[in-house]
C-alpha cells in the first residue's frame, strides 16, 4: 500500500496479496534488463503510484462541482504516470520505453499544472499542493535518471 494509506488496495484483499508477493514469471531480459513484470521493481513506478493514490486522496474531498473539471483532469494524469512507466518497460525496447518515460513525465507536468490551478482556486490548501509538487517533482527525478540510463546503453 502507498505511504498514504487511506486507499483501499492489495493489503485489503488476500488473493491479490498472494499474487503480489509471488516472484515474477522468468522471462526475457525487457527494456530495463529484467523481466517483464519488473516494473514494480523501478523506484520511479513506486513512487509515481504513490503520487496518483496521494492525488486521489487530496482530490477526493474537492466540491462537486469539480468532479468533471479539475478533479477528474489531475486523476486522469495521475494515472497515467505510473501506467506509461508500466507499458514502456514492458515493450522490451529501449526506445520505446524512452518514449513512454516521456509521456509519463509530460503527465507530470499536467499534474503540476493544475496542482498550481487547483491551489490558486483555493481548492487545495498549500501544504496540500507542497506536498504533492515535492512528490511529482521525485517523480520526475527519477523518471530524468532513468532516461540517462537508458540513453548510456
């Protein structure tokens, strides 16, 4: 379960827990040279998980009337992080898991976007938005780190 801690998730459930906690299948070495299911793996993927449940949080007590603006705008880039990490590692090609770390890095820049909007409407407290800036901007670090890496290769 992410730092947060108040999203329901694998600790909830004993079925996914046991399928979490199973070592992944031997495959072929992928993108990042380990198998593909590896990307739980990446501390870029944790941490970006860790900032989509943080958002769904922080977001989750935002007026109705944002449901369909803002709310359902920084969810719909928090997802997409940690899942454009997930795909690209899984297609097994550096260049293309380049391409996906860069989109997931561009969601990031969604998110800070409207972390800024959602705070200047003062719909997120500035500790709230603190918060979540400090967690996108480790996000993207790590996300920076890891195209280094795979530009080195």
């Amino acid at each position: 379960m992410g730092e947060m801690g108040q999203v329901g998730g694998i600790g909830d459930d004993p079925v996914l827990d046991q399928r979490f906690e199973q070592p992944a299948a031997e495959t072929e070495p992928d993108a990042a040279g380990t198998n593909t299911r590896g990307h739980r793996q990446l501390i870029a993927w944790n941490k970006a998980m860790d900032l989509a449940e943080a958002i769904y949080v922080k977001t989750q007590d935002l007026p109705a009337r944002e449901h369909f603006g803002i709310t359902s705008q920084i969810r719909r880039a928090a997802v997409s992080v940690p899942s454009n990490i997930a795909e690209g590692h899984g297609r097994r090609n550096d260049g293309d898991f380049r391409r996906f770390l860069d989109i997931a890095y561009g969601s990031l820049m969604e998110i800070e976007t409207q972390i800024e909007l959602a705070y200047r409407l003062h719909l997120l407290t500035k500790d709230d938005a603190h918060q979540l800036l400090s967690s996108s901007n480790e996000t993207a670090r790590l996300i920076n780190g890891l195209k280094r890496r795979l530009k080195q290769r």
